[in-house]
C-alpha cells in the first residue's frame, strides 16, 4: 500500500473535509450568536469580557468557516480555527467538569469523554483540511 494518498482522492478527500467543518463551524457560530448565556455558563471565569468574548468568537466561527472554503483565505482559516479550537479546550473541559446541564447536550461522560479527547482531532482537521499539513499521508517528494 503507498504511503500517500493519490493526489485526486486526497484533494477530494480534503475538500469533503473542509465542507463538513465549515458546516460545523457556521452552525458553532450561529449557536454562539443565539444562545450566548448558554456558553457563558461554560466560560471559565479568567475569561474577561466573556459575553463579549462569547459574541466575538462566533463571528469568529462563522468567517472562519467561509474562509475555509475560500481558496485565498484557506491556509489561514485552518491555522486559526485550529488555534480556535485549542483556546475554547478550557471551556470543554469545565462544561465536563462541573457537569454543567446544557438544553440538548449530554452531561454524562458518554458525551464528555469522547468530547474532550476528539479536540485534538478538531485542531488536525483544521490544518489538513485547509492543506497546512499532509500528516499523515505525505506528498511524494518530487526529485
């Protein structure tokens, strides 16, 4: 088996990817738009300006997800929704912690377990999809 993926299935690949994550991240927006005292019950409190921070991230989302899509913008929407998505980590991890009861989201750790490890994932996602990186398919090296 080669040790990359053909160029026309890892850009196919890629693409999907970057579809399924913008969708993602514009329904986050959205959610940090209309439901903002929700997400503050999960801020943590060195957060300062949280409301405002709340507002600001899901703008944040929401243009991050269409300059994932935008061919000029691609590379720096994934290294800013992968920085994204490592920054509001603390917020996953005191929604688990305190098991704070959010409408329509689990408090069991059967949510919060898979949750909380499938961070990492998010932060590859975001540089793959957006061709920052190749890890783990490497592009063959021309010589």
């Amino acid at each position: 088996m080669s040790s990359h993926l053909e160029p026309a299935r890892a850009a196919t690949a890629r693409a999907v990817m970057r579809w399924i994550l913008a969708a993602f991240y514009v329904a986050a927006g959205i959610a940090h738009l209309r439901a903002p005292d929700q997400l503050l019950a999960i801020t943590p409190s060195w957060v300062p300006f949280a409301p405002q921070v709340i507002f600001i991230t899901g703008c944040c989302e929401l243009a991050g997800a269409v300059a994932l899509v935008t061919r000029p913008l691609r590379f720096w929407a994934g290294i800013a929704l992968a920085a994204y998505a490592i920054c509001v980590w603390p917020a996953n991890f005191k929604h688990a912690f305190e098991g704070i009861d959010l409408p329509h989201i689990s408090s069991s750790w059967l949510y919060h377990g898979p949750r909380l490890a499938f961070q990492p994932v998010l932060v590859w996602w975001a540089l793959y999809a957006a061709e920052v990186i190749d890890w783990p398919w490497r592009r063959p090296r021309s010589e």
